[in-house]
C-alpha cells in the first residue's frame, strides 16, 4: 500500500490532534503535533526570561535558538509522540494558559519557523505521516496528498479549550479562554510569516456540529481513497 502524507491545519481548539492522532493510529502512521513544537520553544523563552507580560526579548531568542534540543519520543502507553525539550517531557507542561498567552508571538518569529518547519519536513521525508498545524499544507507540505482544513465557531473552540484546562486548573476562567482563542486567532492569521490560511487543495471541515467519529469516519474515507 502506498504511503501518503496527511496536512491537518486550522484554528485552535478545533480538535485537529484528536483527529490526527487517531488518523495515525489506524493507518500506523507517525503522529506529529507542530503546535506542541512551538509551545516547547515558547516553554523555553519562558524559563529564560526571554518573554513576559511586558517585554519580548527576539534577539535573544533568535541568539539561543541553536541550543534548543527539541525532538519526539514515541510513549507506547498513550499511543503518540511526546515533546521534549532536551532531556525533560516537557508534554504536559506546554498546554497551559500561560504558554497558550505567548506562543503566537514565538511563532511569529521567521527564524523560529525556520528552525522548525525543517525539522517538520525531515520528520516526514519517508511520507507515512499525519501532521497538525497552521501551515503544514502551504509550507511545510504543500504537495501533501491530503490537507484537511479545520473550523469551528470561536465559542465552540472556546468552550472545548475550557472544558480541557478546568480539569488542570480549577481558577481558570471562560472569558480568559475565549479572549486567548481569539486573540491566537488573529495573530496567526495575520503575521507575514506563513499565516495560517486554507491551502486552495485543502478541504475544509466545519467541525462545530460534528462528532468525533463523524469527522474520523469522514477524513479516514478521504485518505483511504489516496492511498
Ligand atoms: O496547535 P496549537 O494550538 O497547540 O498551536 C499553538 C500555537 O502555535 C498556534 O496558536 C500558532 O501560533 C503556533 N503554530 C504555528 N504553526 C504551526 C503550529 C502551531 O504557528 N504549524
């Protein structure tokens, strides 16, 4: 059977991991989550005093770059592949509100996408790979047999965002979460570098009425038919 290389792009919140990770399950392909790389880099400025509430040090981050260590480990437990940032699984740390609140700006930087887009693209070089972004079907494959586009109503992708971090963090508020969708929204879509925009071959999924397993029966169809 002939292996393909499966873009899943589109705003936050819409359920794209969920979607790419059971992709990958059932076609034994590699799952890999490029959001999580950006979230691990925005980690890294973070802890280095590189960015805050008041400033953003972008030379400074441009400077360390070559010493960020990010790869992938495969935990057979959970059935994906897990960031790390050296030698730390930095995994369940990159999700919170906090880094959600900076990593647009770290993904701004071009030098910061150019660091990981080529680490993206050698990832996925044997094909077989389903991989979630912003601009994985425009930049980083754009000859991509299947790119999916993923929407859904900012309330929607709000409330699902909401119902994942009051888990973690009992003090976190709506508003606070729907500003955050909002605001990533915007400035992903607006940068000069790779803005996130529906490649013109993608098909686009509205997914705010759809269930899980509609959207997994739908896309599995679409791949099995290029496959
Ligand atoms: O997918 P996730 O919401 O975890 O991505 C976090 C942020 O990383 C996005 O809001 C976007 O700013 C950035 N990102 C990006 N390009 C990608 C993946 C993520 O700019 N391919």
């Amino acid at each position: 059977m002939k292996k393909i290389t499966i873009a899943i792009d589109g705003f936050s919140s819409t359920g794209k991991s969920t979607l790419a990770k059971s992709l990958a399950k059932s076609l034994s392909y590699v799952y890999i989550d490029t959001g999580a790389m950006y979230r691990a880099v925005t980690l890294f400025a973070m802890r280095k005093g590189l960015i805050d509430k008041n400033h953003f040090n972008k030379e400074g981050l441009v400077e360390s770059l070559p010493t960020i260590e990010l790869h992938f480990e495969y935990n057979p437990e959970k059935g994906f592949a897990e960031v790390f940032l050296g030698q730390e699984n930095v995994e369940g740390v990159i999700r919170s509100l906090e880094v959600s609140q900076y990593v647009s700006q770290i993904a701004e930087v071009p030098e910061v996408r150019r660091k990981l887009v080529e680490q993206q693209q050698s990832f996925g070089k044997s094909k077989g790979v389903v991989m979630d972004g912003r601009d994985i079907g425009t930049v980083v494959f754009p000859d991509a047999e299947l790119k999916v586009f993923m929407t859904a109503s900012p309330e929607i992708r709000a409330q699902r965002r909401y119902d994942e971090l009051i888990v973690k963090d009992p003090n976190i508020s709506y508003e606070a979460v729907f500003k955050n969708v909002v605001d990533r929204d915007q400035i992903d879509t607006t940068r000069a570098d790779s803005p996130l925009v529906k490649a013109d071959d993608a098909i686009e999924v509205d997914n705010s009425h759809l269930t899980i397993e509609e959207q997994f029966n739908l896309i599995l169809d679409l791949a099995q038919e290029r496959i």
